[in-house]
C-alpha cells in the first residue's frame, strides 16, 4: 500500500485578518490539519521592476497532497494580494502519529 503523502503550502499575507481569513477557511473546510501563522515577516522582492520591502504574515499550512488544488483554490479565492505566493512543499519524513493526525485531524480525540 503506497504510504500517503503529506505537504506544508505556503503563503503570506499581508495583515493578521486576511492571515485569520485563510487559515479559518482551510482549517474548517478540512483542507488542512493545522496552519500556523507567524506574525512578522519582512518579504524583500521584485514586483513590477521595482525592489519593495514589507511585512508580511507566512502562513505555514499542514495537509495531504491531495488537498492541494483545493487549497490553492481557497487562496486564490480569498487573498489581497494580485498573486499571492503559494507554494507547496513535501514532508518526506515526520512523527507518524503526527502524520496520522493530518492524514484525519477528526479522529485524533
């Protein structure tokens, strides 16, 4: 049986309430186990040719691969942002019961 397979999606965004929007969204549509949102994140980058510079809010968001149109949807739905990143990453390892809880957040009691 082939082993399921896990991903943190990241985003940023650029204040507390669209980072709480996304993550509510995510976690009660059950398209992810968990996200974390770290508060401060200083984002230098190229838009339009010009170097910017802000603060940021990253969401680091825990779900199956399988999940991942469906969260990308969701961003794409409810972001600010003109092209908000989103970018998925595979857990290649971690604790399985841990793994197990992403697999079915509901059944962990």
């Amino acid at each position: 049986m082939k082993q399921p397979s896990y991903q943190l999606v990241l985003t940023t965004c650029p204040d507390a309430g669209a980072a709480e929007r996304i993550g509510q969204a995510l976690v009660s549509e059950r398209l992810a186990a968990c996200v974390n949102i770290l508060p401060i994140a200083k984002s230098i980058y190229l838009w339009k040719g010009q170097v910017e510079s802000t603060a940021e809010q990253l969401l680091i968001i825990k779900s199956m691969t399988h999940a991942y149109r469906a969260i990308q949807k969701k961003i794409l739905e409810l972001h600010p942002y003109e092209l908000p990143e989103v970018i998925a990453v595979p857990i290649a390892e971690g604790l399985s019961d841990y793994l197990a809880w992403i697999r079915n957040p509901d059944k962990i009691s």
